[in-house]
C-alpha cells in the first residue's frame, strides 16, 4: 500500500515533507473552515509610516478649560491668553487697575497744584524766586510718589499673577477673592523687585569704579574699559532680566511641602531668594525665547498705551486751544484730561505684561515640569470651576489628605 501521509497529495492537515501548511487551519488552505485572509483592496485602510495614526486622522486637542490651552504653549498662544484674560475678568485686570492707578493719579495731581501751585508753568522770574525749601519738598514728594507707583505695581503684579493662575484652570475670580491670595505677599513682591534693583545698582557701580580707574591710568584705556564694560554690561542686564523676569510669578503661586518626607502634610509658601532662583531655573535653556516673547509684549504694550496717550494729549491741546487764556481752569483741565489719558494707558501695558509674564512662566513649567498634566488633572476633577478640586476627586494619592496647589513644587 502506498504511505498517502508522506506523498504531495497527502492528507489536507499536512504539507509536502511533514511542515505544517494548508490544512492547519494557520495557513488557509482548501480544507479549513476559515476562509483565507483577503488581500488588500479598494476599501482598506492605507498604509502610513510609522506605525502612529493613519493619514488624515486628526491629533487628539489638548484640553482647554480656560484662557489657553494645558500643553506648552506658542509665542502667538501668550500673547492671545493675556488679552483673553484682559476680556475674560476685567473687573480685576482694568476696573482694579485703574481704581488703583487713579488714586496714584490724584495724589499726584494734589501734591502739584495744592503744594506746588507757583511751580506749574513758571516764567523765568518765578524761578529764579523759588526757594531751596520748597526744591527739597517738590524732590520729597516725587520719592514719596514713586514709592507709592512702586508698591502699587507690586499689587496689581500679585492680583493679576493669581487672576492667570485661575484663568488657566478656568476658575471664576472675584477682586475679594484674589486679593485675600495677593495681600500675603505684597512685602515678599517688594523686597523681590528691591533685589534685582540692587544687583543692577551693585553692578553699574562696579563698571563705573573700574572705568573710572581706567581713565585715571591712561585715556585711551579708559574708551577701551567704557566701550567693553559698557557693552557687557548691557548683555548681562538683558541676560539677567530675562532669566529673572519670573520670580514675581514664582513667589505668588509656587509653594512646597513643610515637610520634604510628607508632601501632602502642608504647604508653605517658597522664599525671596528660592523665587528668583526658580525663574533662572525655568528660564535657563529658553533664555533668548523668554526674551523674545517679553520684548513683544513689551513692544505691543508700548504701541498700544501710545496710542491711547496720543489720542487724549490731542484731546487735551484741543481743549487748551479752544479755552484759550480767558478760562481760569482750562490748563488744569487740560492737564487732568492729559492725566486721564496717562491712567489708560500704564493699566492697560501694566495688565498686559504682567499676564503675559504669568503665561510665560506657565509655558516654562509646562515644557519642563509637564505642568500641564497635572493642570488638566485639577481640571477635570472640579469641571463646574468652583475653584478647587470637587467633593471626592481622586486628586491625592493618600485619601483624605488635602491636595496641594496644583502649583506647588514636589
């Protein structure tokens, strides 16, 4: 008899030589029951390189609950998100701004034409006639003035970081609200700003010292040290400034654990030195974007609070030409419809900077921290946006303890 098991035409469960094949039901072959694989046709899918997601298949949006989107942001997204902001609370971001800017104003204003009346608009004889005493008290009170711009700008610089900060998670914002969060860190904005002054003020002295002491040695070697300290100089303040810029922003929302063994126990608020050393951190490797994107916003600001001072100085020339001599208080009116038009436009650049300088910040700790990740988490925890994470959100890892600002630093 003749061994079928072992000829071409054997038994359909084996190939020719014994190897599995055509009746195994793994390669499809006239016996079996499963229908062999069809090859590709007209209507399947098409290749696409990579092993990703096919052509034409659009990119998961990265989640968007408030002024700009949780990923790392564009130089276009920045600007966008601090004029969202500007729209989206303006009570806080222009009604505050100008509340505080005009009281600023109308100090100003009082100390002049109240204390200083003979000074505005003097001729050359009564120049001649004002006493040392009352150069002193004008001196005085433009310090006391800038003094006063000084701690102001640091309010509004804290009340607008925290008015971001809840933009970005969608958060509504109340002027109450934000300024029971800002008031705590009015001083550590002071002494921030008084810090980066005062390494400028120590540097440009240094530079001043050593020229000085070139031009005593020899002429040609003091233009030498100007000219290359001069230029250092100013390449180390940009640098500086730059790599600086986020330390308002880091010191009013950033905080760490009181304990480093126990990150969920408590939170405190980081210190003067630990800000300014997190904005070079955050900074470091991305100094010349920072840079471009705060010299925009810079530039935008500057053109836009021009433009609105041109428009009311036009207004107030207008009116001073129109009232002529014969009205006794055309050339106060004059100067506070000039004075108006000043207010609008430092709150309007004041705003703009600073929420742009807090998206900044946002981008730098979402492209090197992943920020954005746990942002989106807080996010979808506390979806009504009642400003914290809802009623038994799995925020934490340790049940029942609080959850730390999604800002805070691990």
């Amino acid at each position: 008899m003749t061994d079928t098991g072992t000829q071409p035409g054997g038994p359909p469960g084996e190939s020719p030589g014994g190897r599995p094949g055509w009746g195994d039901g793994q390669g499809g072959g006239w016996g079996d029951s499963a229908p062999p694989p069809a090859a590709p046709g007209w209507g399947a899918a098409p290749p696409h390189w990579g092993g990703g997601q096919p052509w034409g298949t659009a990119r998961p949006q990265a989640p968007k609950p408030g002024v700009v989107p949780l990923r790392p942001l564009g130089f276009g997204e920045v600007l966008d998100g601090a004029f969202t902001t500007v729209q989206r609370y303006p009570k806080i971001m222009l009604g505050l701004s100008t509340a505080v800017m005009a009281v600023l104003t109308a100090a100003y204003f009082l100390t002049l034409f109240v204390g200083f009346g003979g000074m505005v608009a003097p001729t050359p004889d009564e120049l001649t006639r004002i006493s040392d005493a009352t150069w002193v008290g004008l001196a005085a009170s433009g310090v006391a003035l800038a003094l006063a711009y000084w701690v102001a700008q640091s309010v509004l610089t804290g009340m607008i970081t925290v008015t971001v900060a809840r933009g970005v998670l969608g958060r509504p914002a109340s002027v109450g609200e934000v300024w029971r969060v800002a008031r705590h860190h009015v001083l550590r904005l002071l002494a921030v700003t008084f810090l980066i002054a005062l390494a400028y003020l120590v540097a440009l002295a240094v530079v001043v010292l050593v020229v000085v002491l070139a031009f005593v040695t020899s002429t040609a070697l003091g233009i030498v040290a100007a000219v290359v300290l001069g230029l250092g100089l100013i390449f180390a303040g940009v640098v500086f400034g730059t790599r600086t810029a986020l330390s308002s922003a880091a010191l009013v929302l950033e905080t760490q654990p009181v304990d480093a063994t126990q990150p969920y126990a408590g939170q405190r608020p980081i210190s003067v030195v630990s800000a300014i050393r997190r904005s070079w951190g955050l900074v470091r490797g991305r100094t010349l974007r920072t840079f471009g994107i705060l010299f925009v916003a810079n530039v935008v600001g500057s053109v836009v609070s021009s433009v609105i001072q041109t428009a009311f100085t036009l207004l107030a020339t207008g009116l001073g030409l129109g009232l002529g001599d014969s009205f006794r208080g055309g050339q106060f009116l004059t100067l506070v419809v000039a004075g108006i038009g000043g207010l609008a436009a430092s709150v309007l650049q004041i705003a703009f900077l600073a929420a742009v300088t807090a998206l900044v910040y946002v981008d730098a700790r979402m492209r090197g921290e992943g920020l954005d990740i746990t942002l989106a988490q807080y996010a979808s925890a506390d979806p009504v946006g009642s400003g914290g994470p809802a009623p038994g959100a799995a925020v934490s890892p340790m049940p029942g303890a609080e959850p730390p600002s999604p800002w805070a630093t691990r």
